[in-house]
C-alpha cells in the first residue's frame, strides 16, 4: 500500500500577518510569489470554503500541467488547505498553508501530502522529485517574505 509524503517548508516573515494574509488570499496572484505556478488561468474573486483556482503548473524541468485547486479548510488570516486534481503523477494532492503572528512578525508554513501514484515507478520519481518540491516551497515563502516585508502587494485591504 503507498504511503503519504508530506513536505515541509516554514519562514518567519518580518511583516504584520495582515500583509502575509493579503498575499494569501489572492488567489490570482499565486504566481507572483509561488514558485512552481506558470501563471493563474482562473480565480475565484473571494477565497472561502469551496472557492477554487487554476494554474498552469511546472511540476519538475519542462514537465507541465493544468492543475486546479478547491479550498477545503479555511480559517481567516490563520490556515488555508487546498486538494488539486490535475496533477498527473500523485493519487490525491493537499496544500495546507497556517500563519501565526508573532511579536516579529508572521510565521508562515507551507505543507504537501501527496500520494504518488504508478508504484515502483511513481517511488522512484518521488525520490527524484522531492528535493525540487522542497526548494520550491522555500523559494516561494522566501519570495512571500519579500513582497510582504517590502511592502510589494497593490491593495493590502482587497
């Protein structure tokens, strides 16, 4: 029976948690600071329970896809847990992101489960692959912690 892989990036970011949040609830702005999405090909206005959007997604090298996305878990301004369908390699697919404001700012975390689909082969692809996911999720809380910290976002009270 496969096992679930969870993958693990976390930053401390020098910005107040209603600027990080901004970030977060924007969903047609995910590429601006997510890593692995080529650009936002549709968005729902508002994230809420149920909300949803699609990327156009770099899973690893040249290797694209469609991937859409659908909040299942929502607490303002603390976590947000997304399930995509679309991305060809895995089974079943979730993206938790939890904020904490903290004296010097915002904690934020980014987490992955996923199970991979296609046996020994999708196994040996997630050895492959899990040291690009990792480095993703780190360049996009690094580039989150930029735009946050600097100020980079057009409307904080969208």
């Amino acid at each position: 029976m496969a096992s679930e892989h969870r993958v693990t990036a976390a930053t401390s970011v020098p910005a107040p948690l209603e600027r990080v949040w901004s970030f977060v609830r924007d969903m047609s702005r995910y590429a601006d600071w997510v890593e692995s999405t080529i650009h936002v090909v549709r968005a729902d206005d508002e994230i809420a329970l149920g909300a949803s959007y699609e990327e156009r997604t770099r899973l690893t090298g040249l290797w694209t896809a469609t991937t859409r996305w659908t909040v299942t878990e929502f607490q303002p301004m603390r976590r947000v847990t997304f399930i995509a369908e679309g991305a060809p390699v895995v089974r079943s697919l979730e993206l938790e992101l939890t904020l904490e404001a903290t004296d010097e700012g915002t904690e934020v975390a980014s987490t992955y489960s996923y199970y991979m689909r296609y046996g020994l082969f999708g196994a040996l692809l997630e050895l492959v692959v899990r040291g690009n996911v990792v480095n993703d999720q780190r360049r996009s809380l690094r580039t989150l912690s930029y735009l946050a910290e600097h100020g980079l976002d057009d409307d904080v009270a969208h």
